[in-house]
C-alpha cells in the first residue's frame, strides 16, 4: 500500500482571474478543473489518500463528485494545506494545487522516485530570459521557477508549518526551518492557471460540454390573514400575504429550486434554512441574487426560465409583465428568455378553495465556456 497522501489546494477565491468563475469550477466536458486534476492523479494509483481543500461554501456540492476526504479550507494557502495536513497519518505527502492541470505520469513519477532522498523533493525550471531585481541583473543560472506537486515528509512539513511566516510554497518552509530540499526537473507543459488567459497555456483542458442542462421547482405556501404579499418579485395588491419564513414569494422559491435543480446544487432549504433566523423576513429577490451569484462562480450560465402560477386568487395577469422585469435582471438575461404563465386549477384543490398559490418552473443552463475567452 502506498506511503503517500496526495492533498489538492481548491480553497481559492480565484480573486485574480476576474470573470466571476472560480477557476476550480470551470469545466472540462462536464467535469469541474478541480474534479478533472484530482482523477489524474487517481488514474496513477499512488496515493493511498486523496484530500481535497476547499472553501467550506463549496464543499456540499463538490461532495457529489466523489468520495474523497475533503477539507474546509483558510484563509491563506497555508492555513488550508495546515488544516488538510491534520487529515494525513501517512508518511509521505504530495501536494499540489489545482491549477496546475496538466501532470503527466512521468513528470510526476520523477518526483516520487527520490522519495526519501530530503525532507522536501521539488519541481522547477530553468529562466531563459534576463533577470533584473531592481536595478542589478540577477545571474539567470542561479534562478529557478519552483512548481507544484511537492513530496515532502509528513512530520518535517508539519513542524515547518508551525511558523507563523507565511510561505508561498512548502519547500520555502521546511527550508527555513532548517530542512533540506532537492530539485528534480520540472514541466514546462505543467503551467499555473492564474490569470484568465493563462488557460490558452493549458494543452490537456478540453472545451466545456456544449450540452443544455434543465431543472425543475415547485412550490406552495398558504395564504395568511396579514402582511404584504409578494410573487415573482413583485409586490401584489391584496389584503394578505403568505404564511412563510421568509416574506412567502412562492414563485421565485420555485424557481431558485429550478435553477438549484438544473445545476445539481440541491434546493432552497440546503441553501436557506428556514429555521435560520437570518432569513426570517427575508426579500426572496435577495436569496435569487445569492443563487445566481453562486451559479455563475461554480461555472454556469443561464439559458431561460419558464414559470407556471397557479392561483384561483389573486389575479396575476396584470402583473406577469413587470415579473419578467425583475426576473430578467436579477438572472442578468434578457427578459424574452424568462416566461412567467399564469393559471387557475378551475377551482379543485386548495389552490381552487383559495387557501394558497402553488408554482412550478423550469430553468435551464449551459456551462461557462472558457474557451471564448481571448
């Protein structure tokens, strides 16, 4: 059995790529980077663990991709590898982060083979260009590009860890704690993705799926004898509203479970609770704009949405168009891809003895497609 656990850093806000997606997200087919880089490494069958960093928001939805160890991530690269490193009884530990994707087996197998040889074993590369630090032009032999995975002795790096510098990889840390360090060759086709058009860099990263993904929702709450009523994000004119944790708006509850649905994201109540007390109250148009926020980081986009309310009162006709207003910008689409319908149930059920309104929706999404980015 293998001596060595395999820890993946997907903790990162990706504040440096600047599209809104989180790069961990984005997708290859239908596989998020981060799934995509962490079955490679599967593939090799050399790890007898593999840990997967992330922030504790994405964690649940990531938990439907595999059965790894996942762990709630820091705030700092280092706090998240700290935190991981409480998980691994191994001797051994290879770390790596998610963006970079493509590592081949012989580049990787490299490392491994001077497993025990120092306490850290590390990839670079050679600089071919001329460096200049400040105002003096640096030897250019002496420099090289550190990458990731590192394979370094589990206690080592958890004692150099210990230190309360903060260290941009693992080598720097065991090294300033008095460790030794050996460099292996590095790859050059094993480029961090950074920045947005640092993906074009990137030879092993198909296009995203072009496939249209559909979901469906379907809410109901009863009337109440006070209050404001609200539906589709617009306020209704009526004498009451709905009973409800949040301010009732059955319509736009059924089409955050459609959009939720669509992305495999579960339903409203994972989201928002409705025994939280923050969301006592709450504008529903608030818990879309969250939803629509987090949609677009995990990497999709929205095609359409097509929404049915059945209601024997109040009347909606009237209000269906200033919906599709709301609606439509809230989801940042144009308004002709968001259909708002209205009905009665010819007065069967408790829809047509008018204790409530009931809603059912249809949302469908595409993945974010990376490889229209110049």
């Amino acid at each position: 059995m293998s001596d060595i656990t395999l820890i993946l850093l997907a903790a990162g806000s990706s504040s440096r790529f600047d599209m809104g997606v989180k790069k961990q997200w984005l997708r290859i087919d239908h596989q998020p980077l981060w799934h995509f880089v962490a079955q490679g490494f599967e593939k090799t069958e050399k790890f007898s663990e593999i840990i997967v960093v992330s922030s504790e928001a994405d964690l649940p939805f990531m938990q439907n991709y595999a059965e790894y160890t996942f762990v709630a991530g820091g705030d700092t690269r280092q706090q998240s590898l700290k935190n991981a490193l409480k998980s691994v009884s191994s001797k051994y530990v290879l770390v790596s982060d998610i963006a970079r994707a493509c590592i081949d087996e012989l580049f990787l197998e490299r490392i491994l083979q001077k497993k025990g040889e120092a306490d850290s074993i590390v990839p670079y590369l050679n600089v071919t260009d001329t460096i200049v630090y400040e105002n003096d032009t640096i030897d250019r032999e002496k420099v090289k590009r550190v990458q990731t995975p590192q394979l370094s002795k589990t206690t080592v790096l958890q004692e150099a860890l210990q230190s309360a510098q903060e260290f941009t990889d693992e080598s720097s840390a065991i090294v300033a704690n008095g460790g030794e360090r050996l460099f292996v060759l590095g790859d050059e086709n094993a480029h961090k993705i950074t920045f947005i058009q640092d993906l074009h860099k990137i030879p092993c990263l198909q296009a995203p799926s072009s496939d249209v993904l559909n979901g469906n929702g379907f809410d109901v709450h009863a009337f109440d004898t006070k209050g404001e009523m609200w539906l589709g994000g617009v306020k209704i004119e009526s004498d009451f509203g709905f009973l409800a944790h949040s301010d009732g708006d059955v319509a736009l509850h059924s089409l955050i479970d459609a959009l939720l649905g669509a992305a495999g994201m579960g339903d409203i109540g994972m989201l928002f609770p409705d025994n939280d007390a923050q969301y006592k109250g709450v504008d529903s148009k608030k818990l879309l704009q969250i939803v629509v926020e987090k949609l677009k980081s995990f990497g999709f986009c929205i095609v359409n949405v097509d929404i049915t309310i059945a209601a024997q009162k109040p009347r909606v006709g009237k209000y269906k168009l200033s919906m599709r207003k709301v609606i439509a910008k809230i989801l940042d689409i144009d308004m002709s891809r968001v259909n708002v319908k209205a009905t009665t149930t010819e007065k069967l059920g408790f829809i047509g003895r008018e204790e409530g309104v009931g809603v059912t929706s249809n949302a469908s999404l595409k993945y974010f497609n990376w490889k229209m980015i110049k």
